[in-house]
C-alpha cells in the first residue's frame, strides 16, 4: 500500500509532523533480574554499550543506559553525557531492583505468554545468516531459530532475561 | 562515573565495537487491542508515521511499523520503503490481533503490575513542560503528572493499551 494510502486508511493528519518534530522516540525500559548479566549480554552479543548510570540508593534500583554508538561519538564528560543519551533514539533503559539476582526464583515476565502485551526488540542486520552463525558460537539461547517454524528469514534469541530479540536483515534472504 | 570506569566496571569489551558495527536497533513491538486508536494515538500525540502494513490472514494478525521521520525522507515506493524502515532505528511495531477491539474485556498487559517485566516507551522533547501542556489539551492520560510524585522534571502518559510512555527533556528544568 502506498505511503499516502496508509496515512488515509489510518487517518493520520500530516500536519502533525510541525507539531511534534523535535520529539524524539529515545528509548525503551525493561526490568532486568541480573544487572551485570544483562549488561555483557546486550554489550557483548548486540554492540549496546552502557553510557550512564544512576542509581536510586532510597529506592533499592538501579538504572542504566545502552546505546549502539561508537565509542568516539559518545561524549567523555558525565553531564554532557547524560544530556546526549537522553536526546538520542535507539537507547535501551535497563531497570534493576537490587537484590534480585540473589533469588532462584525470582524472574521477570516476558509478555509472550499470559498476560500478554509487550512482544520483543528488534536488531537489524546485514546478514542475517552469519549473524546467527556468531550467535550460536557466542552459546546465545535461541527462540526460534532461522530453520524453524514458517518464517524461515527471521530468529529470535533471548536475553538473561528470556525477552525476545527478533533478528532479521532488511534485504531478501539470498535463495 | 567516567565512561571508561563503566565499562571497566560491567566488563565490556571494546573489541565487541568491530563485531557489531552494522547492527541497528531497529524496533520495540507491543500489541495493540485497537490497531486503528493506536495508530492515531502514535501519529496525532507523539508524531509516528504508519510506513508499512502487513497483514497475515491464514494466523489472523496484521503488524504495523510506525517511525518518527519528516515524510520526505520516507522512501515512495513500497519495497524500497519496507527494506528502508527494517535498517531504522526508533522505530514502533504494532501487533494487532484480528477482532480484540471487539471484546469489551480484553485487554493487554502493560508489565508495570505483576507478573512485571517490560516498563515503559520514553519520548524525548525539548520542552516537557510545553508538551504536558499540550498533551493536557488533547485530552491524553496521564499516568504521572510532572508535579506528582518525587521526580517532578519526568511525566508518564499512557497510550490506548495503558503502556506507559515516559515523558523528559534532556536538559534540566529552569526553576
């Protein structure tokens, strides 16, 4: 469907584009049960590097900002750092209660089973293949894998926390 | 604490920089019970733009991709638009379930009671102040007003589902 037939089927004003267009979509919070788990997960497998933390002492939680930059466009000085990572898109918001990690038991919900509502995050790549290949030599747990199921040009892998990370390319798969 | 101390101290690799450089984060998918109220709540309050649609009839699902761009820089053609959304980053994808709108008690969970587990989207402005103020005008929910509770510089509306979207400018607020 063409772009113009999507904003009439939707009924989207384009008007609202003036209205909103310094707005950023920055990110995207999840609770997470281990904090130093997750962080190496989302560092080491997906490139997220984490730029910022701020811990609520009286609260008992923690959170961190990750965000797939290269290391020489994030900015040194720690204000200066903080404002930058609050202006960007594409920054994943790690929330840790503290202590949690030190119960067996304890664990999040992904929102793929009862109740249901959130679904997943998504990384895009260039290959995704190969991609899965350095998954699976990396020891990342899988969901679903390219081979199974219908929809053989996307995985999922699962963070610590079993959420779901979709991995696709953008282009066809090469047949 | 100093960029390199916090990747000194959650034992992140630099390594993983070269790895990882052709990732994008692409996308954060909820499910919606309304897909039509979702898009207008996405485009008209926090300016997403509905790109592509696609419909699965045989499992009875549609999924929607909305991304925060001036419409001039959104691609025409509908396959180049497609491959040209999955290699964004920032964008929203919707998950629509044939029929939920029509059961007045369903509803989607929003991870913020138990079981918890996925927080909440964040939208950056450059004014938080100005867009509550506007958000007050176009009748949207609020979850946290800026002058309720402790953080008074952050706010929490809520989208048709009750997923909580968190309001903040980068910058501290004038006094």
């Amino acid at each position: 469907m063409s772009l113009h037939d999507l904003l009439h089927k939707f009924q989207v004003s384009e008007k609202v584009e003036a209205e909103t267009k310094d707005y950023v979509f920055n990110h995207t919070m999840i609770r997470v049960k281990d904090l130093q788990q997750s962080i190496q997960f989302y560092a080491n497998v997906l490139g997220f590097i984490p730029v910022y933390e701020q811990v609520f002492e009286d609260a008992a939680f923690t959170i961190v900002y990750m965000v797939r930059r290269a290391l020489t466009e994030i900015p040194v000085d720690d204000a200066a750092r903080k404002e930058w990572v609050l202006g960007q898109s594409g920054v994943l918001e790690l929330t840790y209660n503290h202590g949690t990690e030190q119960d067996p038991a304890f664990h999040y919900h992904n929102g793929n089973s009862d109740p249901r509502g959130f679904g997943h995050l998504c990384i895009s790549v260039p290959d995704v293949v190969k991609e899965c290949q350095r998954f699976e030599r990396l020891g990342v747990t899988f969901q679903k894998k390219l081979a199974e199921g219908r929809m053989n040009y996307i995985a999922f892998i699962k963070d610590p926390d079993d959420y779901w990370i979709e991995i696709l390319q953008p282009t066809p798969l090469s047949a």
